[in-house]
C-alpha cells in the first residue's frame, strides 16, 4: 500500500499537469491572437486601400460601420495578448521560511493547495482571455459581412 506521501505526490503531479495545460492553453490564445491582429491589420489596409465611391449614401455608413467592428475586435484582441499576471504555487522569499519548518507531509499539503489556488485563478483568467477572444472573432466577422454589403450593388429590396 502506497504510503500517504506518495499519494500526495501523485496528486500534486496531477495538479501540475493541470496547471501546466493552463499555461499552454495561454500561449495558444495569445498565438492565434497575434495571428488574428496580423489579418486584421491587413485587412483594414484592404479596407482602406480599394477605392470607395460612396457619396452620402447608405453604403458609406455601412462602411464606416465595418470599420467600426474591425477596429473594436483589434482593441479586443490587444487587450487578448495584453501581458497579465499570473498565479504561481512558488512562495516568496518571506514564506519560504514557515514552509521550510513544515514536515514533509504538511510541506506537500501546503504546496498542493498553493497550486490548486493558483490554478483556479489561472482558470478564470483564461476564460476571460478566450471570451474577449470569441467576441473579437464575431466583430471580425460581422465587419468584413458589412463591408462586403458595402461594396455590393444593390442588396436592398
């Protein structure tokens, strides 16, 4: 039978895999972020750079309307990869000597709730990151629905 040190280890390397999934997930987000600022940059080049014979019609605040989505889901992805601070299960310098006059077991106990905090702050954090995300994509895709009607002929009945 596995002594009650061992079961801890296990479950503390559990937990690190889970936190570790969690930092992963970040660099994933902030990845296709970037991705997505790159296209959109270009994108509003595109926008800019076709010639737009508008007048004072609809179209023209059909475009202005596009521009304003495409410049919205840029804020959002930028505040997507906006460096944030994350939780960690290390202690500080002036913990560190309370954790060190703990016996192996409670030390193990400890580190494992430090870890499982982090990784609940973590979490929330994600889906925060993600959310702001999808709301970017649905601006994206919703400036570039308006500007393709912008630029066709008649669409209105």
């Amino acid at each position: 039978m596995p002594s009650q040190n061992k079961k801890l280890d296990v479950f503390l390397n559990n937990l690190r895999l889970n936190f570790e999934l969690i930092n992963s997930s970040y660099d994933a987000v902030d990845s296709k972020a970037n991705y997505l600022i790159g296209f959109e940059i270009a994108l509003f080049i595109a926008f800019y750079s076709i010639p737009n014979d508008f007048g004072n019609s609809i179209k023209y605040y059909e475009f202005i309307l596009a521009t304003f989505f495409l410049v919205f889901s840029l804020i959002l992805l930028i505040i997507v990869i906006w460096p944030k601070e994350y939780k960690t299960s290390s202690v500080g310098l002036k913990k560190i000597k309370a954790y060190l006059k703990l016996d192996e077991k409670e030390y193990l106990k400890q580190i494992i709730v430090d870890l499982d905090m982090a990784i609940e702050v973590n979490k929330k954090k994600l889906f925060t990151k993600t959310k702001f995300y999808k709301f970017a994509i649905v601006f994206l895709l919703l400036a570039i629905i308006i500007y393709l009607l912008s630029k066709s002929g008649r669409f209105y009945v």
